[in-house]
C-alpha cells in the first residue's frame, strides 16, 4: 500500500515540477535509438532487454504475431484485486536507455488493449531504480495505435530510463516497437515555433495526431478522421483533421494542441503570441484558448472570429498579454453548428518584444499639435462625412443674440486641405440631434426655438420640431417631416433595419418630453406618435442609447445636466415593447451628467463603459469612477473598472481607435470651470489606462473629438462659463502613428453586404481587420460610434474578410474600412458602404 501511495504521488508531482523547457515544444527527435532490441524480435523465451514487472494480483504473458515482426508480447491480467503489470526495459546497465540530466527525450510504442493503460516512468539515480512517475492514460484500443509523449527534462543525477504501459485492471495489452530518442533542442528564439506535431504528420493515442486531443461540448453528434488533404506546400507526411458536427442543439467541437504538460507549449506572462492555422469551413469558426497556472487548466478566451473558407486558407490572431501566473497555452479551432471543418498547420509563435521606449516618446504617448487654422464657426456638433469632411454646424451657436438675429450657421471643413466651406443653415440646429442615415445623408432633429426669456432658467430653452436632412453631394440641407413631438438635446440612434430611433430632451414648452419618435429611412418621413410604442418615460436630455446585438437598446447611465434616472439609473430597453429593464452596478448615477461611454473593444463584446461625469445642478466636483458592464451576460451589471487617471471630470471624450484602444480628453471639474488638462488611453484587453501627454488647449462644454479616416482625432470646440468659444483645433496623433511603415488596402469593394465576406489586396503585416463607423457627436455623446471586427483569412497580399450576418452590429450605412499589423498599426481607412 505504501508502494502504490508513493506511485500516486509522484504521479501528481513529476510532471509539473520537471516541466518541459519553453524550447522543448520546438523540439525533434535528433539521436540514434537508445531502446535495445525496440521490436521484441530477439531472444528466444522472452525478449533480449525487456521484462514482465509488475505488482499484486499477478499477469500471464505470451508471444503474439507483432505489428512489424514475428513477436509481439501480450500481457493479460484476470481476477484482479490489486497491482498492475508492464513490460519495460530491463533495468541493468546493458539495457536500460542511458539518458543526460538537463535533456527531454521522446519515448514512444506500439499498442492494442481491451482496457485502459498508462504510460510508466522509472529512472536510475544514486546506483538503484526507482518508480519516476505516469506520464498519462491512454484508452483501449482495438487496433494497433501509437504512444508519442515527451519525457519532463531528466533530474540531475538520473542514469537511465525505462518505461512501458501498465496495465492495471482485468484485460490484455499486447506492445511492440518500442523508441527512446533525445530530442534536439531548437534554437533559443522567441519566434521559434511553439506547436509539437504542427502538421499531425505523428500519431498518438486512439487515432488521434500526437500531441493533440478532440474536445467539445453539449448536444450534438460529432464525427471526425485524419486525412491526406493538405494545402499545398504542406511537408511531407502532412495530415489534416476533420470535425463534422451534425444534429447541433448546442455546443461546440475542437481539436485542441494537447494539455498534456509534455505537450503543451511554455509560455511567458506578459508576452504576447500569434496563433496561426491552415482551415477550411462550411461555417465561420473561432480560435479559442485555454491557459495553463498553478491550478490547472481554464478556458481563456476567444481570440478571433475566422470567415468560412471552401479551400484552405490561413487564420492568425494575435492575443493579449498572457495574464500573470500563464506558463502554458493550449488552442483550436473551434466549431459550433452542423458543418466540417478541416485544419492542419498549427502555430504558435511569440511576438518579438517592443524595444523599450524612452519615457514621453510618441510611439508611447501619441503626440498633440494645434492646427493654423481656426474655425470659422462655433462647432457645436460635428459629423464626420462619406468622403472624408466634417460638417460642424453651431446654428445661433448657444449666443442669444445670434438667436435674436436669426443668423445661424454652419461649415464644411477638409481636414486634409484644411478649407471650410460655409453651409446655409435654415434653422437653429443648436442642441439638434444628428445620426447618418443609410445614404450617407446626415439627418438633423430638433433644436432650438426660443432661447430662455427673463426669469427663466439657465435649461428653460424651447425645442424645435423641424427636421432636415444634410447631402454631402450638394452641401445643402432638405426639409423632411417635422416630428411629432418638438425635441431640444434629443438622442438619436439607427437601428438595424437603418430606421433612426429619437427620445429625450425638453419639448416646445420647454419640459422633459416622453415622446419616442421613429424616421422611416425609406420614406424620410417621422412617423404619428400612435405608430411607434411609447414607454411615457423620461429619457433626460441626450441620453446615452446603445443598439445591442438583439436589437434592443441599452441607456448607459450618461446624460446631460442634473441627476440620473430613478431606480439603478441605466436600463435596458425593448423598443420594439416599450419594457424596461434596469441595470444594477452603476455607482454615483446622479454623478453621471456630461460623462462620456462607449462601446469597448469590437462591438461584437457587447461590453459598454461609462467614464467620470458630474452633476450641472450641484456643486459637488467631477467624479473620475469607471464603469463597466459585459451586455452578454445572462444577467447584465455594471462593475467597477480601473478609474481614470487623474482628477474627476465632466465633458469627457471618449474616441474608439482604429487600434481598438479608447482615448479620453478633455473635461472640467466644474460645471463649464476648473478645466481638467489631462489624457488617457484605455487598453481593453489590459484593462487599464496609460496616462499620455493632454491636449494643448483646456476644454470642457461643447467640445467634441472625431477620429479621422488618416487615424488622428480632431479636437473641437469649448465654452465655458463666461460663453466664449474656443476656436483653435487641437490634431492628436495617437502612438500607432510612430511605430514604423503602416499597412495599406491597395483594393476593397466600395460595398459589402451583411452575412458575406469579401476580399481585400493589401500590404503588410495584417492580422485584423476592422469598419468604424463615422462618428457624430455633441455633448460628450454618439450613441452610434462603434467598431466591429471583420475576421479575416489568408496570407501575403490577399485576404478575405467576413462581415458579420447581425445587422444590430452593424447597421447600414458608410463605414471607415481598416486593418492592422502585427503591432497594431493600421492604414488609412477606405470608405465603405455597408448595404
């Protein structure tokens, strides 16, 4: 009993604690055949070398026909109580394999058996032999089927090895051509290949390519075979994989990289890896990861979406920084509906590390300057257009005698030449709404009809009802239906059928209206209040309204001026229903007003963050609290993030990078005073911000940030208390912009449909792809900005990019197309529709 507690535990211990080398993965068998006699031929009784050993209920042996040879020997235990039986190298000086401490070596055998077996370790040190540890079990198998595992690196002071399969319950387990050879090492780079049997050319147990194992989940039927059907160019030996799934109710299938510690790949926390595989697919697939700690193996993350490919094609992703206590990874490709998916070429290689940048350098922090040009207008609300111009519009520009005079205005401005164009502007589109439209047309809702009169109070303005809809062909606005209801601040969001949703804000009397409203894009017309549900709920003024993936809609918490909304102070809508459901975990909902949220990372996360804010009302200074809430939990809440850096702020831009990280600028502490000069950049994946230099100008209300197609972000406006306007544009250039030559889109179709892929020619290193949608924002809000990954496929010049079936994720319109290197540089967007 004492014996079989020592084998159980070091069964537990060895391999952990004598883990492979980071290099070991890259490794090959590279020496002579250390196993005397490996097919069991010479020797008259028993074979020349080998021994039957064992322990408790004792195992007849016989010679059977062998898999290559005349002999085999099979080992049958019967009556068992207790104990086990092998056949293993004898452990004497003239048979025993002589191995070097520090080395790994590559064992293998041959196999059938009627019952489960274990791969047995033992080892000479100090002058004896003694039990070292299982490797792993094994399955039973009716026809001959090989064992390939890598040994933990040998201890110091150990001699020799000798090892077999153990057989340890009632059955017969027949064994043949036995191997032992030393593994060579593969040089010592970090973008060496990481994946044991990358092309499935070894076989391991159960029919099943060395070094990898069929995982899944759930109700579905799955049937699978090994193949000779490889891209072209694949090694020789070469082998694929197919999974087919049929009958899917749920779940998935995969061929994961084995997580057998002799396996699986070391790797380094911190360090980043790109992940590579040759697949084809009837369905788009995911690469999905688990990682290996000190407790054991967990499911990771996905870490990209891969089109369906009729013919092999080449799927990478590059992950996030390996969380801190990683030392393994293991992946697949997974599948997840009836379908075959077919994959070979597996690879697994570390990112080169970035040179370490000095502190202020603009590959880390982006760098600021301000434009020569200043703006001819009060730009109060700014819409990045079709081709590439934004349309700033200040209507009376929030100056009453502006009002009184009737002068309203509006430009359109050329980042790229630096010229405005005045537009002729028919109404006071101050405090409007504003989203684009399918057509790339900029509809514009609401706004101001009076201004506050005597005795009045600062918020007392009285709404608009009219509408227009701006054309980028002509630079002219065109009158469409008035609302319903008049609006002053409302929120205005397209939804995935391209019709625009409207709530929120004062109405012609000058009080919160509870009016929903709906534009019918194929009629341009707003429809009677009794065609659209009504909820009779008071939104506030610009609320923060997200379109979710099930075409509901989601209120952040962030507003304008005063409290948050009773109850938990965000919800989830059904506009469809007029139901609403609060969102628990927003903390300081009445601390919310002029704060900033956005969607983070591709919108396929469904993961929303709202960002510092304050209370116009009070006078309590600015929070810096962030929030954060995954929309695609079962049951939504939001919880705490890391704050932003710095002191509390109100009037908070937030900007999606084409780089998918988030910059915040700009803000005061108090309501149009005490201006906040500090930035931040928000890393997703990290979870974290990093501090950056801040714009050279203060602003606080009525400033706005646009990302340009060019990849820098314009900062406009600013008016605080004393009802100036800040006119001089502020240019960031983020640090994607300083790390060396950016890939390029040298061809794209100028439209795409939702649920097809399509093909791009581009330069450089790319692994993602990605639209942005253009953004148009007022008030620290633009509930349509968003970035939706498009996964992409193939090698070199050619890629093939999948968009997403879901309209809900991305609604029809104009869209900035862009993809990424390695580093996360990307190119300058195209422009492409997205019908």
């Amino acid at each position: 009993m004492l014996v079989a507690a020592l084998a159980c535990l070091l069964t537990l211990l060895v391999p952990v604690a004598s883990a492979p080398s980071p290099a070991s993965a890259a490794a090959v068998p590279g020496g002579p055949e250390l196993v005397s006699n490996p097919s069991l031929e010479e020797g008259a009784t028993e074979p020349t070398c080998f021994s039957r050993v064992g322990w408790g209920t004792p195992a007849t042996g016989e010679a059977v026909p062998g898999r290559t040879g005349a002999r085999a020997i099979a080992l049958t235990l019967s009556g068992h109580t207790e104990g086990d039986a092998k056949l293993i190298q004898q452990e004497n000086a003239a048979c025993a394999p002589v191995v070097l401490p520090g080395k790994s070596y590559q064992i293998s055998l041959w196999y059938r058996s009627t019952a489960p077996v274990a791969l047995t370790l033992f080892r000479r040190a100090g002058g004896s032999f003694g039990y070292w540890g299982e490797v792993r079990s094994y399955p039973a198998a009716a026809g001959w089927t090989r064992v390939v595992a890598t040994t933990p690196v040998i201890p110091e002071g150990t001699e020799r090895l000798s090892f077999g399969l153990s057989l340890g319950q009632n059955g017969t387990v027949v064994t043949d051509d036995y191997s032992a050879r030393l593994l060579s090492e593969a040089p010592a780079d970090p973008a060496g290949e990481l994946v044991a049997n990358p092309f499935l050319t070894e076989d391991g147990d159960a029919g099943m390519p060395a070094c990898f194992a069929l995982a899944g989940w759930d109700e579905r039927t799955v049937s699978t075979a090994l193949g000779d059907q490889v891209p072209a160019g694949s090694p020789t030996g070469a082998r694929s994989y197919r999974t087919s799934i049929s009958d899917h109710r749920s779940g998935d299938a995969k061929l994961l990289t084995s997580e057998d510690l002799s396996c699986a790949p070391s790797v380094q926390p911190e360090r980043s890896y790109r992940v590579a595989v040759q697949y084809r697919s009837d369905l788009p697939v995911t690469l999905s990861l688990f990682r290996h700690t000190a407790e054991g193996w967990s499911y990771w993350q996905d870490a990209a979406t891969l089109p369906a490919s009729p013919g092999f094609t080449t799927g990478e992703a590059i992950t996030a920084p390996l969380p801190a206590g990683t030392d393994r990874l293991a992946w697949g490709v997974t599948l997840a509906g009836d379908g075959t998916l077919d994959t070979t070429g597996y690879s697994l290689k570390a990112v080169p590390e970035e040179p370490v940048l000095p502190p202020g350098d603009p590959a880390l922090m982006g760098s600021w300057s301000v434009s020569a040009t200043e703006l001819p207008v009060r730009a109060i609300h700014s819409t990045l257009l079709k081709d590439g111009r934004l349309l700033l519009i200040a209507g009376s520009g929030n100056d009453g005698n502006q009002f009184a005079a009737g002068t309203f205005r509006s430009v359109v401005w050329n980042p790229t030449t630096g010229v405005f164009k005045q537009i002729p502007t028919p109404y006071d589109m101050f405090c409007a709404g504003h989203v684009t439209l399918p057509d790339g047309k900029v509809l514009l809702a609401g706004g101001t009809a009076a201004f506050p009169g005597a005795g009045d109070g600062p918020n007392t303005f009285k709404s608009s009802p009219k509408s227009y809809y701006f054309d980028p062909k002509d630079d002219s606005c065109h009158r469409v239906s008035d609302m319903p209801d008049a609006h002053w601040y409302p929120s205005l969001t397209k939804l995935g059928n391209g019709d625009i949703w409207a709530a929120g804000g004062l109405n012609a009397n000058a009080q919160g209206t509870v009016a929903t409203q709906m534009f019918n894009t194929k009629t341009r017309s707003w429809l009677p209040l009794n065609q659209v549900p009504q909820t009779y709920t008071y939104w506030g003024t610009y609320p923060h309204m997200f379109l979710l993936d099930d075409g509901t809609l989601f209120y952040s918490g962030a507003h304008t001026f005063g409290n948050g909304r009773p109850g938990t102070g965000s919800s989830l809508y059904d506009w469809r229903t007029a139901s609403v459901l609060d969102v628990p975990g927003l903390r300081e909902k009445d601390m919310r007003d002029q704060a900033g949220s956005v969607f983070i990372g591709p919108v396929q996360d469904q993961r929303v963050m709202i960002v510092g804010g304050g209370n116009t009302d009070g006078n309590r200074a600015a929070i810096n609290l962030v929030d954060i809430v995954d929309l695609k939990a079962q049951t939504p809440s939001y919880t705490a993030g890391p704050d932003l850096p710095g002191p509390g702020k109100l009037y908070v831009n937030l900007v999606n990078l084409a780089d998918r990280t988030v910059l915040a600028s700009n803000g005061s502490q108090q309501n149009r005073s005490q201006s906040v000069r500090s930035a931040a950049l928000y890393a997703p994946d990290a979870n974290a911000w990093t501090s950056i230099s801040p714009d050279p100008v203060p602003r606080n209300y009525h400033s706005s940030a646009i990302l340009l197609p060019d990849g820098r972000v314009a900062v406009l406006g600013s008016n605080p208390a004393d009802n100036s306007f800040e006119l001089r544009i502020s240019l960031y250039s983020p640090p994607y912009l300083f790390k060396g030559t950016r890939p390029t889109i040298t061809q794209a179709p100028s439209s795409v449909t939702a649920g097809r892929s399509f093909a791009l020619q581009v330069t450089g290193d790319v692994v993602k792809a990605q639209l942005i949608a253009p953004l148009s924002a007022t008030h620290q809000t633009d509930t349509n900005a968003r970035l939706i990954d498009l996964p992409i496929s193939g090698t070199g010049t050619r890629r093939t990019a999948q968009l997403t079936a879901n309209r809900n994720l991305v609604p029809p319109g104009p869209y900035m197309l862009t993809v990424s290197n390695a580093r996360g540089v990307p190119s300058v967007a195209r422009w492409v529709w997205v019908l």
